[in-house]
C-alpha cells in the first residue's frame, strides 16, 4: 500500500486527527472521530474540506479493496 503522507503545509493536528478518522473505515463518521478527538463536528468538517480528506480517503479506501 501507498504510504498516506502528510501534505505540505498541512497542521500536524489536522493530520493525526485525519488519520483517526481514516482508521475507523470506509462507515467513517465525522461525529465519532470529532469526539474521539475532543473537538466540533463542524471544524473537523472545515479541516476535511481545506485539506481534501474526501478524495483522499476515497483512495485509501479503494487501495484497501484491490
């Protein structure tokens, strides 16, 4: 597998709080990853959104499947 590197630029909060959400799998949900990590649904929303979390999981997640 591909590693899953941190992008450029990219908070180091907002990496490890991407890959807790990455490790609960492809049923992921912003609300248990938000209250694993002690933060707001709504700003781990904003993070998935400035750092391209979806595209980037979607392809994490179809590697996982071949």
């Amino acid at each position: 597998m591909n590693s899953f590197p941190r992008r450029p630029g990219e908070p180091s909060e907002a990496y490890e709080q991407l890959l807790l959400h990455r490790d609960f799998g492809p049923a992921r949900q912003f609300s248990q990853t938000a209250e694993a990590v002690g933060c707001s649904e709504s700003m781990l929303r904003r993070r998935a959104e400035q750092w391209n979390w979806g595209t980037r999981l979607a392809d994490y997640d179809a590697e996982l499947l071949q």
